[in-house]
C-alpha cells in the first residue's frame, strides 16, 4: 500500500472498495470544472471490478469485465479514473492500455492526464504523486511504483506482458480480438483482470460476435429495458447499456435509458438527433448502441429484405452456378441462381466449402463433389467462375459434366458491372433470393468500393481483410452471386434460350 500520509486525504472506507473509490473520485476536478461524483451505473461497473473470488480472495470474481454503453456516458473519463486510483492503492502496479490506433490512444492518455494537472491546481496535496510522460503517454505513481503505459494495440507486442490489470479502450475499433485473448491469457495466469469498454461495433464483426455469447451464456443475468448485466461468477460480467431492437430509436425517452450519464438530458439527444450531420445509421450505433452497418455498406437491409421470394429454386429446373474459389484463405462459394423469366430470377442456397486452415489446402474434390450434388437436384445450364487458378475445376467441368463455363474476370471493370447489375436488380425488382442465411450474411457484410474511374464494385471490410477475420466478414457468396447474376443478364439478353435458362 502506499505512503498514506503522503496521499490526499483518505477515506474512511478500505480501498478497492465502491465506498472508498467514490469518495477518492471526489477530489478530482473534470473537464467542466466540477469534482467527480460517481454515478450509480459507474459505481455498478466499479463494484464488479473490485469483486473477489470468495474461494479464494488473491483473484477476481471476474477476469474479464465489460462496459458497452454509448458514446457520450464518459467510459473514457471513468478508466482513467480507475487506473489512477489502481496505481496510487497497489504497489508497483502495472496496467498496459491499448487502443485500436496512436489517435484513440492519446485521447485515453489526454483524460487519464488533465484530471491529473486540474486537480493538482485545485488541491496542492495532490500535487508530486503523479508523474504524466506524454511522449511516451506514459502515466507513473512516485507513491506506489506503478505506472500506466497507453499504446495502440499489436498483439505482435503484447505477449511478454506482466499485469495485474490490463485495459483495451473502445474494442469495437480494434481490428481483431487477438491482442484481448493473449492478455486474457496472461491475467488467467497472474491473478489478474482483463478490463474493455466499448461502443457497438458492426454486425458480424468478431467484437458483436463475443458480445453476443456473453449475453446468452451468462448464468447470472439481469434484464432491464435497456440494460442487461450478464455474468459468470470466476469468468466474465458485461454490463451493457442499449435501446432494445424492437424499440423506436426516435422516442427519445427510451433513447434516454441507454444512455445513463446524468450530464445526457433529453434535450440534448433531441439536438443531437436533429443536427444536419446526424446520420440513422451513426444514431443507431454510437446513440443507441445497438451493432449497426456502416454508411458503406453495400446493399441495405430494406433492399435486401424485399428482395426475399416466397420460395426458393424449385428442383428439377435448370440453373446457372457462380463459383467465387478461394483455396487457403477464403472460402470457396457457389451460388445457384434460377431464371423463371427475363424479369424474375432468384438466388437459391449458397455452398461455402472451408479451407482447412494452417497452410493446407482445399482439395478440388471436395468442390467437384458439392458441384455434383447440386447437379443432382437441378441441371446446371452455365457456370460463372474465373478459371486464373481453378483450370482443373474448368476442365472437369467442360469434359466431364459438359456445363458450358463462362470465364468471368474479378478485375475492377467486369466487378463493377457485377455490382452496377446486382444492385439494379434488386432495386427494379428482377432479382430476388430464397432468404439463405450464409448468403444473407455475405451480403450484408461487404461494403462499397469507389474506383478511380468512380464506378463501384463489392469489397470486404477492412476489419474483414485483417489475418485472422476472413472467416467473420466474408463476401464470397455475394462475390458468387453477383457473377453468376451478371453472367445470366448479359446472356439472357443477347440470346435467352441459347443456354436452356428461360422456360
């Protein structure tokens, strides 16, 4: 512990306990001039952070411990408190922050930082126990020893990590999980904890995807209408703050109760809300909370959805295959689609056949034999594909089978007329799809790529290109689709019985 009659005044409370960390937190002197006063939801998360194992007191009830609430609700402002006041109460306490870039990192050190200088002007007793190195955003306790070290996360960087709490600063950002499970690898090891606090991230990105897990394999839940504190004792706790999806994101009351910092009014989200810059899709995510598309996404969820038939390929009609390869890295997808006439085609249900990872290999076999499948159902009448590394397959399928191929380009300029004609169809209602759940995913996963010559094509998330993601936030089976769609609009229109695909 450290020197006690070197600190500020102390309360009466022991540390690490709410009771003693709120009335510390009064000293302190925040942006708007005023002391802190913990609220009741920080007080919560705190509460949680503080927890100890009963069976055994040297480790946490929670190794990892979450706090997702919107933007807004001073979650930066609150670590920063926290780890201040862990390095003052533990000895030679050490605590790595990573955020997902050098900019966010600053913006955590900065916090972290300025409560330091502002509260050392308003109390002098403060004064000399911290020391903030900005050039390295470094922050030490000359009391305890400890330190807090702020950098961009790299998990190449992070394994030698020795911690007795380690925080990752707005984990939606950050481009995979790799660096939080090597620190959760570390605290398991060294009776430490794990600390994130994030905004809603993007649908299907590995962040939402752990964030959904935890809700639904928690064993200790508690549900209120817009927050959820989901938890299993000696594992995890996430305290997550959201309007409900069924909920109207424009009633501002409800929008309210996702957003319990006090300093948030009604009046200042109706403001918020009715700013020229506000865009549905920003209010949804960063407001509301709730894991939302970017502004570049490809194809909307409106347009997608009205594009749902009734019902799928029927069996025995002949169809055209799209065939996206991906041998090691990608998936390989196949798409069917089906024209009932020049005005109605609809997708049927994509095939991803998997690499099996660690440098191996698909085997064309495997592919061959999901082809053959397929052709057990309904003819194939063409098949879309770029035959750059897949000649064999080509082969097979020319000698073999007899489907005419059609060798279709994934360059810019055969790309972009894909998407120009995919997106066309869906909006004029030509194009429509059987509700696939693997082909819905990939659609709504890729965004849009503006090209030099200001055409578009499909194009991957960043976060999706990432080693590691290509898996979470593919687009091969819209890749597929799209050939197999641009190939058909641009046969059918020159010669529509020439390939058997009109009735």
């Amino acid at each position: 512990m450290a020197d006690r009659a070197a600190l500020p005044a102390a309360p009466l409370h022991p540390p690490f306990t709410v009771e003693h960390f709120a009335s510390w937190c009064q000293q302190l002197v925040l942006d708007n001039g005023e002391h802190m006063v913990l609220e009741d939801f920080q007080a919560a998360f705190v509460a949680d952070v503080f927890a100890r194992d009963p069976r055994d007191p040297s480790w946490p009830m929670y190794l990892e411990a979450w706090l997702v609430v919107p933007e807004g609700n001073a979650k930066t402002t609150l670590v920063g408190v926290l780890l201040l006041y862990q390095i003052l109460f533990e000895i030679g306490s050490y605590i790595p922050v990573a955020a997902s870039s050098r900019e966010q990192a600053e913006v955590l050190y900065r916090a972290a930082a300025d409560i330091v200088v502002r509260t050392e002007d308003a109390n002098p007793s403060f004064r000399d126990i911290y020391k903030c190195q900005e050039g390295h955003r470094r922050i030490k306790c000359t009391k305890s020893r400890g330190r807090i070290q702020v950098r961009a996360a790299d998990e190449r960087t992070g394994d030698g990590e020795r911690f007795s709490k380690a925080v990752l600063e707005e984990l939606h950002r950050h481009r995979d999980l790799k660096l939080y499970r090597s620190w959760r690898g570390k605290a398991r090891k060294r009776h430490g904890q794990i600390i994130a606090i994030s905004t809603a991230g993007e649908p299907g990105a590995e962040f939402e995807q752990t964030r959904a897990r935890m809700r639904e394999s928690a064993t200790d839940v508690t549900r209120e209408p817009c927050f959820t504190r989901a938890a299993v004792p000696g594992l995890f706790v996430l305290h997550d703050w959201a309007v409900p999806g069924q909920a109207n994101i424009e009633d501002m009351a409800v929008v309210k109760a996702a957003n319990p910092l006090r300093a948030i009014t009604l009046e200042s989200l109706r403001q918020d809300f009715a700013s020229p810059s506000m865009s549905p899709s920003y209010w949804r995510r960063f407001k509301c909370n709730y894991p939302t598309r970017s502004d570049s996404a490809a194809v909307s969820e409106t347009d997608w959805a009205a594009a749902a038939a009734d019902a799928g390929i029927p069996e025995g009609v002949p169809v055209a295959l799209g065939i996206d390869f991906g041998w090691a890295a990608d998936a390989t997808a196949i798409v069917p689609l089906w024209t009932r006439d020049a005005h109605w085609r609809v997708l049927g249900q994509a095939v991803l056949l998997i690499p099996p990872g660690a440098g191996v290999t698909l085997h064309p076999d495997k592919v061959k034999t999901a082809i053959r499948a397929l052709r057990e159902r309904n003819p194939i009448a063409l098949v879309a594909m770029d035959p750059y590394d897949a000649r064999d397959v080509q082969a097979w399928l020319v000698d073999e089978l007899g489907c005419p191929v059609i060798a279709h380009s994934q360059g810019n300029a055969q790309a972009s007329i894909d998407y120009e004609r995919f997106v066309t169809g869906l909006r004029d209602g030509s194009l429509h799809h059987s509700g696939d759940p693997a082909l819905t995913e990939h659609v709504m996963n890729a965004v849009e790529r503006l090209l030099p010559d200001k055409r578009k094509r499909f194009e991957r998330p960043a976060a999706g290109r990432a080693p590691g993601t290509a898996r979470t936030r593919a687009i091969d089976a819209l890749v597929a689709a799209a050939m197999v769609h641009s190939a058909v609009v641009a046969t059918a229109s020159a010669k529509p019985r020439r390939w058997g695909l009109v009735a």
